[in-house]
C-alpha cells in the first residue's frame, strides 16, 4: 500500500474516533460526583428540593430529609410557675407607692398564671372603688386597677 493512502486510512480512522467520542460526550454528559450532604445547610446548597413546611426540610437524592434548625419547634416546657413566693410579692404590693395611696392593702386574691402576677385587693380610700394592686411576677413592679370603681 503506498504511504500516502495509509496516511489517509490513518487521518479517516482517528476523525471517526474522534467523532464517536464527541457523540458519546453529547448524549452521555459526564455526571460529577453526588454532593456529600449531611445536614439541611449542604443539602440546601447542592440544589435539593426544600419541603414547604415548618420547619422547613430539604430531602436529597436519597430521599433523606434534614431539618431547617433556625426553625426548630420548641419542645421544652416554659417556665409556668412564679419568680417570687407570696410573702415577697405582699412586700412588693406593700412598698408601691401605687398601690398604698390608693388605699390600704387587703386580701391576697391568688395568683394568675395569665398574666403572671400575684393580685391584691385594697381597701379603698374611695368607697366607690373596688381596686386591686397587680405584682407583676418577672419584674416586681406593682400597679393599680381601677377598672372596678363605679361611676
């Protein structure tokens, strides 16, 4: 065979090669790696879908599912009981200004878990009135309600 025709088979052999590899690329796209993920920030990152609920979750390509924790549900109990005993809360009511213009201080009512306060008749200088000194439990301020005086 003369050298120039082997030349040619050689050129033709290598564009073909070349051409069913540049194929193999097209219809078969090299894939990377699958992104390591091991929590909802790596999964969120790597494109993951991200659930629509609270808390959010992303769940990854095999199907594991991680929790947004910037939006974790609280599980633990809040606190429920009061700061202060009744003997301290009796003081706070005594020492307020308020509270000892308004009257002299009476009966101990309760306490009310709502509003966190320890409630207080008091015997009005106004005997319209029916007033109430409030202790607020976190903070040990007291006030008045007047909101029982008749008109």
């Amino acid at each position: 065979m003369e050298p120039f025709k082997i030349k040619l088979y050689t050129i033709g052999a290598l564009l073909i090669v070349i051409v069913v590899l540049a194929l193999n690329l097209a219809l078969n796209p090299h894939t990377a790696e699958a992104p390591v993920v091991s929590d909802f920030a790596s999964c969120a990152e790597a494109g993951y879908a991200i659930l629509e609920s609270y808390p959010e979750r992303c769940v990854d390509g095999n199907g594991n599912s991680y929790t947004n924790p910037a939006q974790s549900i609280q599980t633990e109990q809040a606190d429920v009981g009061p700061d202060m005993n009744e003997d301290e809360a009796r003081i706070a009511a005594i020492n307020s200004t308020e509270c000892t213009q308004r009257g002299v201080l009476g009966a101990f009512e309760g306490y009310n878990p709502l509003q966190d306060a320890w409630v207080y008749t008091i015997e009005a200088n106004d005997p319209s009135c029916n007033s109430a000194c409030i202790v607020d439990d976190t903070t040990g301020n007291a006030t008045v309600v007047d909101e029982r005086c008749a008109e």
